[in-house]
C-alpha cells in the first residue's frame, strides 16, 4: 500500500488491526485508505470505496463450531456484478447465503475457493444461491491447478482457471 498510493484495502476489523500491528509506525502512511467495515451476521452493508459500489457481508472462514469471521463483496465493475467470497466453508455460511438470496443479483463472475466448490453442500449453494455467469477459482498453488481445473469441469460448465501469475481473461458480454 505504501508503494501504490491509489490503493484502498477494505477489511472487517481483524484485518485492519492485523494490519496496523504488521505495519508499525507506517500504518500512519496508509491509514486513510484503510476502509473498515464490519457488518453483523446476515446484514449487508453497501458502500462506495474508489467508485465501486460494493455490497460486504460477513462469511465464516472456520468451522461452524470454530467460527473466523471475513468478508465477501459483492461489487459493480463497469457494469458486471462480480461476487468475491473469499474461503469459507459451506457448512458454516448455508443459512447467511440462503437469507441473502444473491441469486438474484444476477451475478458475472464470482471468484471462489476450490473446496467449497468441490464440496457437496457448497455444489448446492453456488448452484441454488449463487448461480454466478462465470466462475473462476481462486486461492490455488500453482501446481494445484491443473488438477482443481478438472476436477471442477467434471461439475460445472462455467469455470474460468487461471493458470498463469497476472493472467488475463476478458469477457465481452459486459
């Protein structure tokens, strides 16, 4: 953040205060562009951070018995509503995605962790609450790649892989 000024790190409180301990007396250079926002469980809070308009919400990053709180972002991008959820377990996040009902935000691309997608109940949610356009997996090593690819072909007609560092696709349609 320090050596790219234009960026804004949005982040529930955990994070931000993560990021003040790593960043020690340089937090001071970057604090104004630390947005936090820390919406309770099933609640949506929308903002407009840098001209995206965005809607956060809390997901579970842990076990439903070992909760760990993160965000997911729901934002606007020139016209394309793309969904970042961030790695969370089905399990634990089953009831806040049925509430929200972003099936009905007719969602783009949402970028999603391979386990959920992999995952019987986590098939469900991105079939029934999610039904994103596109989706593109995230959060993989590079060797894991290949394998996370064909393994989510076998389930979903829709998935984009990344496969290269700073790898582009473009999507004309909107």
């Amino acid at each position: 953040m320090i050596s790219h000024p234009e960026t804004v790190l949005v982040g529930n409180e955990i994070v931000c205060k993560e990021l003040k301990e790593t960043a020690g007396g340089d937090f001071s250079k970057i604090s104004a562009r630390v947005k936090n926002i820390n919406p309770g469980w099933g609640t949506i809070i929308e903002e407009t951070i840098g001209g995206v308009e965005m809607k956060v919400f809390q997901v579970n990053h842990g076990l439903p018995e070992d909760p760990y709180v993160t965000l997911a972002f729901l934002m606007d991008l020139d016209g394309a509503t793309v969904l970042h959820m961030g790695d969370i377990y089905a399990q634990a996040n089953e009831e806040y995605f049925r509430a929200f009902q972003l099936q009905r935000m007719a969602i783009d691309v949402a970028f999603i962790d391979p386990f959920f997608l992999l995952d019987k109940t986590g098939m469900q949610m991105a079939k029934e609450f999610i039904r994103p356009e596109r989706i593109v997996p995230m959060h993989m090593r590079a060797y894991e790649i290949e394998k996370y690819a064909k393994a989510l072909n076998n389930f979903y007609t829709n998935i984009y892989a990344f496969r290269e560092c700073l790898e582009k696709k473009y999507f004309e349609d909107f």
